[in-house]
C-alpha cells in the first residue's frame, strides 16, 4: 500500500510539473520514473535518493 501511495504523489507531482512548464510528458515516462522511485525508496530508504537516481535515469533515456 505504501508503494501505491509514493507512486500516486510521484505521478501527481510529475504531471503538475509538465503541466506548468507546458508540456507533454512523453509515453511512458511517467509510470517509469515512478516506478524507479518506488523500487529505489524501497532500496535506499532515502526519498531523495530515489529521486535523483531516478531522475538520471530518466533523462539519460531521453
């Protein structure tokens, strides 16, 4: 349940984002970097962590 939860606020967060900047999230993104930070939080314990980790992976993809 707490997966869910940290995976719902990541993809509310993401598209807030994308929506102020304008833009369209490409497909799939979302779901991915949410799920990274999911796996990663679970790893690392640490939000921030996961979040940058995640986020790398991201961009390095793009």
């Amino acid at each position: 349940m707490f997966d869910q939860v940290v995976a719902e606020k990541c993809a509310a967060a993401m598209q807030a984002d994308f929506a102020s900047a304008g833009k369209v999230p490409p497909a799939g993104l979302i779901d991915n970097t949410c799920s990274c930070v999911v796996q990663q939080l679970n790893t690392t314990h640490n939000l921030e962590m996961a979040k940058t980790f995640c986020t790398q992976q991201a961009t390095s993809g793009m």
